[in-house]
C-alpha cells in the first residue's frame, strides 16, 4: 500500500490504479484514508483527489437534486480529478442510468491512466455479476488488487 501510495506521488501520471476489496469493517477504508496521507505529505503542493462512497457518485449526479451544470461540473471533476478514490463499490443499488455513469467514470479514467483507488466488499471474480462485464474487466485490467482480510473491527472494539 506504501509503495502504491510512493508512485502516485511520485508521478500519478504513470502510477496504477488500486483495488482493496475484503469483508466488511477490516479497514479498507481506513487503508485508503491512510493511503491518501501519505500521497499529501509526499506528493506535489497543492495535489487534488476527490473522495466518494458509490452511493453519494450518484447522489451528487441524480438529476432533480441539482441543476445541469452543477451536474456537469461533478461529473467532470469525477473525470479529471488526479486522483479519485471510490469507496464501498458496489453498494449503491443499480438502474441503467447510475450503471451509465459508473460506466462513464470508469472508462474515462481507464482510458487516460488516471490512478483511481477504489474499495469494495466484492471479491474480484464477483465484479461482473455486480456491476456488469465491462466496467469490472476495466477495473480488473487497471487495477493492483489487495485483499483486506480480518475481523470486523467495528465489531471487536
């Protein structure tokens, strides 16, 4: 996780996507958080990132909550942010309009190599039936994948 967070530093242009995928509450979360420290402290002044569970993705772009531009101006933000962490794929509930703009998001930032940290519950083999064949065989292809394995730790405080 160091070391992904060291390239996207580095570089993020040429740094991979990351996939932390593994039972609820064993911290990929907080793995990402932590990740995204380290890219502050080390990384360029002033480096943007946007942080977003699935859920609020289409919260912020459901037509009736804003007007077409604030809408446009997220969704491209979402697009060319240097880094967009996603968290808890998977758990927002799907319609043909939000699978278009996961879809949208996805192929944009998998097209122009854009270092996406992604989190999710759903084992990598279980993507498809989840989100669909090509958003998950994107997500396969640009991502480094790391299991977060553990006990719950909301459960054992």
């Amino acid at each position: 996780m160091s070391a992904w967070a060291d390239s996207v530093a580095a570089d993020q242009r040429t740094a991979p996507s990351l996939l932390l995928w593994g039972p609820t509450g064993t911290g990929k979360t907080h793995h990402a958080f932590a990740a995204t420290h380290r890219i502050a402290q080390a990384g360029p002044p002033r480096f943007a990132l946007t942080f977003t569970t699935h859920p609020d993705l289409y919260s912020a772009l459901r037509p009736g909550g804003h007007d077409d531009g604030e809408r446009e101006r997220t969704m491209r933000r979402l697009l060319a942010t240097p880094l967009l962490v996603l968290d808890d794929l998977g758990t927002a509930r799907e319609s043909e309009w939000t699978g278009e703009i996961l879809y949208r998001v996805i192929n944009h930032r998998y097209n122009q190599q854009l270092p996406t940290l992604i989190t999710t519950n759903h084992a990598p083999a279980a993507l498809p039936g989840v989100l669909g064949d090509r958003i998950a065989s994107r997500l396969i292809q640009m991502t480094t994948r790391i299991e977060i394995t553990g006990p719950d730790r909301r459960l054992t405080r």
